[in-house]
C-alpha cells in the first residue's frame, strides 16, 4: 500500500522531534543526577567539617612529636624521649603553654623553630577552622536563613574560604608585627640584649602572646621582665587581640565607633570580656598587694602592672610575670575560674568562652526574673544555643572534676595544684604552679591528651550539636520533676 508523500515527511517529522525530546530528558535526567550527587557529596563533606578538622590536627601534632624526636632539635643531638616530645608538640599546636621541658636551654635553634611553627599553625589554623566550622554551619540552613545570620554577625561569608583565611592571616601579620616592634627594642636597650638576641626573642614571643601559646624561651616565663610596662602591656594586649576572636576583630575593625550595630555575639563578648579582665586584675592587684612573695616587696606602679598582667593571662594567655606558685589562695582559685572561662570564640584563646558564660548568666537572670524568654539587646536567644552551652559547661567540668580525682588520688600533690594545672591544660591556657614537670610520663602524657581534647574539644562538640539537630515529629507529655 503507497504512502502519500507528505504523509510520509510528516511522520518522520514527528520521529525525529520525539527521539530529540527523549535525548534531551535523557540529558536533562543526567544531569540532575550528575548535580544531586555533587550536592549530596558537598553535603556529606560540610556534615564532617570537625572529623576533618580533629584528624588534621592529630596529623600535625604527630608530625611534629616526630620531628623533636630527632637528634637535631637538641643541644646534646639526643632528641627529646616521645612522652616529652608529644607533649611539647602538643602544647605548641594547642596554644597552651604547659611544659615539661626548657624551651630555651633544652632546645636548640632548630627545635625552637619547629615549637614556632606549631604555635603558629595552632593558633592561625585553631582560628581559620573555627570561623570555617561557623560557615559550615551556617550553610545547613536555608538562603533565607542564612542571609540573615550573615546580616546579624556581618561577619561569616558563605563560600567565601579564600577570602576568610586572607583576612585572618593579614590579621596575625600586623597583630604579631606591631608586638614585635614594640617590645624588641626595649629588650635590646634595657636588658642587655644582643640585638640579634632581642630580635629573637621578641620574635618568639610575640607569636606566643598573639596566638596565647603560654610558652617562652626563659625557665621563669617574664619574671625577667617584671614591672616592666614597655613589655608586659604589648604581650598583654596581643593576648586580649588573639584571644577575642577572628569575627569580633574583623568587625571592630569596620564598626568600632558605632557600638550600636555591633552584632549580638560582638556585644555579648565585649562586654563580658571587659568584666573579666576589670574583674581579673582588680582582685589579683588587692588580694597580692601585701604578699612579699608576689607583689608585696614592688613599688605600687610594678605592682599595678604585674596586677594587670596577670589579670589577663589566666584568660589563655599563659605567661607569668610573677612567681604562680607563690600566689594566695584565693588568687588561685580566682585564677582557675577565669582559666576555665577562656575567652572570645574563634580565636586563639581556650576555655568554654565568655559568650557561653554570657548565655548562662542571662539565662539565670530571666529565670529569676520569672521570663520563659532569654532576651538581650532586642534579640531573643534561642533553645539551641542554651542547650549547647549547658552541654558545653556540663561536659568541661566533669572532665575537670574526674581529672582532678585521679591525680590527686594517684601523685603526692595536693587538690589545689592539681587541679590548677588540670584546668590549665583543658582550657590550654598554660599557667603553672610548677608540678608538670614532676608527674610521672603517665600523668604528663593525661595531660597533653586534656590539651588536646581542650582545643578540638568545645569546637568539634558544639559543631556536632548543629549538625546533628534534627526535629521530633511529636512531642511527649510534659513532666515536672522537683528542682532544689
């Protein structure tokens, strides 16, 4: 039977369009799923930034326990035995400061310079993962979302990692820097110095301070230094800058005379800060000023700033211009409660942070006050954040107390020191009353391991709290047990 011509076009025609239209969803299929499947990588990497984040800094600190084993970072070319390295390595990497070796007269050049590379990579590396890990989470959220928590702290930019790890490392430039300057000509002109001996060592030291690394090329730390105001307010000052955190400097540094558009984070670590610090020294300077050990036998401007300087240094700092062992008491104990508060987030500072303090106290406040809302500066904090703080607090102490029972039931020291140096380490401070070096390779290598979990610890919890928080689909029939 014939076909008519035009008939026979048109039915190729229409084969043609329809094989066309079935290759392009067959195109259009393909790359939905080839687009779904990069998605769904992309996710699973940004669901284990912290995974990443613990293994990279395991990876470093063994690296760098290898590298002070080896004959060529000790004077004898012996090399530190591996509890020792593992710890030095450790409280480099961890910014704390807790050391069981001279850094000084037990390493050399080379070894010291390896000790200035991991302070230096803990503290740019702690500060640049901390502020990735706030825009991994961010990114969990809707575009909605995130736009407006980028409106808010007007200082976390999604995606944009180049830019980020520029910022923070202009800021560890001029911060280091300007202490450098500062503080090497004095040790070169008032302390009978080399120059090239000053330049070293104010080298060295303004990186500790910056990156609030606690460790110094002196046995004493800057006892040396001691009343000496030209030195310990630039180290003191670097350690407030490091310690604060990467999103507040960025945006003091755009918004500083307009306190009023601070974001809420900025006003609540401020101001808390500037507490603790004002606190911090003004109980130091009373409870020490009559104590010959310490402050007593000073002039009262020494006494001031050796009152100031310590003030300041239990908040992650970790260097000490007077003897710590020789305090009272109740500086000690004042001493353990601002170590264990630490300072800003995303910094160089350990400790649960004095934003989470903040968010206790003012959690405490509107409880007694009777809201079953938490808000401050015309914003309202939400379940989230008071729970991963109560958690925080929780988890830190109980690894504190714990700690604490070990050691005093297992060393011949008593509960004060020890427990002084196991909050030292868990909030990777560094300040010492002198027994670290004492403790059996046991109990030295617990600590580098409380350095450890002290420094990966707050940011790899709170990170698996965001990303784990999921919604319950119904809710159970509320229940009251007797609080108090």
């Amino acid at each position: 039977m014939s076909t008519h011509p035009l008939r026979a076009v048109a039915l190729f025609l229409r084969r043609l369009v329809s094989s066309s239209l079935l290759r392009l969803r067959a195109g259009r299929l393909s790359y939905r799923l080839r687009v779904e499947m990069s998605s769904a990588r992309e996710t699973s990497m940004w669901r284990q930034p912290a995974r990443v984040f613990v293994m990279a800094f395991v990876a470093v600190d063994l690296m760098g326990t290898g590298l002070l084993m080896t004959p060529l970072t000790t004077p004898d070319h012996l090399g530190l035995g591996f509890v020792e390295a593992f710890f030095t390595a450790t409280t480099a990497l961890a910014v704390c400061g807790l050391s069981v070796v001279d850094i000084g007269a037990d390493l050399n050049s080379f070894g010291q310079g390896i000790v200035i590379a991991l302070m230096q990579i803990g503290g740019m590396g702690i500060m640049t993962l901390a502020s990735l890990l706030g825009t991994a989470m961010i990114r969990r959220f809707g575009l909605r979302m995130q736009l407006t928590v980028q409106a808010e702290t007007r200082s976390l930019w999604v995606g944009d990692v180049r830019g980020l790890v520029s910022r923070v490392a202009l800021i560890f430039l001029i911060c280091e820097g300007v202490t450098f300057l500062l503080i090497t000509p004095r040790m070169w002109l008032g302390y009978d110095m080399s120059f090239g001996a000053a330049v070293y060592s104010g080298f060295f030291h303004s990186i500790s301070a910056f990156n609030n690394a606690g460790l110094s090329l002196y046995g004493n730390s800057m006892m040396r230094f001691s009343g000496d105001a030209l030195i310990l307010v630039p180290i003191a000052l670097a350690v407030i800058l490091g310690g604060i955190g990467f999103p507040v400097l960025l945006e003091l540094r755009r918004e500083l005379r307009t306190p009023r558009r601070w974001s809420l984070h900025t006003k609540l670590t401020v101001v808390t800060t500037a507490i603790l610090f004002a606190a911090g020294t003004l109980l130091v300077i009373v409870m020490e000023w009559n104590n010959p050990r310490t402050l007593g036998h000073m002039d009262w401007w020494a006494r001031i700033v050796n009152g100031f300087f310590h003030g300041v240094m239990p908040r992650s700092g970790g260097l000490n211009s007077v003897d710590t062992g020789e305090l009272e008491d109740s500086t000690l104990l004042v001493t353990i409660m601002l170590m264990f508060v630490g300072n800003g987030s995303a910094g160089t500072a350990g400790g649960i942070k004095v934003a989470t303090l903040a968010v206790l106290f003012l959690v405490v406040a509107a409880e007694v006050r009777g809201n079953d809302k938490v808000h401050v500066y015309g914003r309202q904090l939400s379940p989230e954040v008071i729970r991963q703080a109560l958690s925080l607090v929780f988890l830190s102490a109980t690894v504190v107390a714990f700690t604490t029972v070990l050691l005093v039931r297992t060393t011949p020291f008593e509960l004060l020191p020890v427990m002084f140096e196991v909050v030292s380490a868990v909030a990777v401070v560094g300040l010492s009353m002198g027994i670290t070096p004492d403790l059996a390779p046991w109990a030295q290598f617990l600590l580098a391991l409380l350095m450890v979990a002290g420094r990966v610890g707050p940011i790899t919890f709170v990170t698996a709290l965001a990303f784990r928080d999921h919604r319950r689909r119904y809710d159970l029939a509320e229940a009251r047990p007797i609080i108090g």
